[in-house]
C-alpha cells in the first residue's frame, strides 16, 4: 500500500517547508487528489489515521481530500473539457484528445496551523 509512504512524504515535505516545530500546531491538511493520480482517497484516509495514531504526536490532524476530476484541451478546437466516464474526447466538437490538463495532480492544498496562544513566539 502506497499510500502510507505518501503520508510519510506529506509530513516530510510540510516538516521541510515549515520546520519541526511548527508541526507542533498543526490541525489540518487539505490535499487535492486527481481521478488518475493512482491515489485511492478512502486508503489514504485510512493510512493518514494510522500514521497519525502511530506517530501519537499528529493524532489530532485532521485529512481533508478534494477530487479534481479529469479535463482534457483539444488540439482541434483548443477548448477545455471534463472527462466522462474516461472518454477522452472533446466535450465540444466530439474528437478524441490525449491532452491531460487536470486531474493528474497529487498536491498539498492548503494547511492549517492553530492560532499562537498571546506570548508566545512564531516558529522560525
């Protein structure tokens, strides 16, 4: 299951961005997830919780994870489209297209840090 090493990532990246530290007030993580970014959002969830439980530290962290579904750009017409039932055709002149625009990204959106309490200082 990869997705427990894609949790791992997620921390490692967040602790290298934002130091150690600061992890400390950290309450939530906000991921987009394509439809073929070969993630499955439910197995993701489940080893984002057992991580968090395991490392005790996150177990407060909340996971929340946005869809972004398929869109394709068509080399005849140049417009942009979604993707239906994984046809990839053009949802406007009806040709095929190959041209992913979205829906293949695994991306840390957002994430949320709990307020500093009055007196204390911001991590560097």
């Amino acid at each position: 299951m990869h997705e427990v090493s894609l949790v791992r990532s997620i921390f490692h990246t967040l602790e290298e961005e934002f130091g150690a530290e600061a992890l400390d007030s950290l309450e939530r993580i906000e991921l987009r997830v394509g439809l073929l970014a070969n993630v499955e959002p439910v197995l993701l969830q489940n080893a984002f919780r057992a991580w968090t439980e395991t490392e005790g530290r996150f177990g407060h962290v909340a996971l929340h994870i946005e869809l972004v579904p398929i869109e394709v750009e068509c080399p005849t017409c140049g417009r942009r489209s979604g993707v239906e039932n994984y046809r990839f055709v053009c949802g406007h002149c009806g040709r095929p297209t190959n041209r992913i625009v979205q829906g293949t990204e695994l991306l840390i959106h957002r994430v949320h840090f709990a307020e500093r309490q009055p007196g204390t200082t911001a991590p560097d």
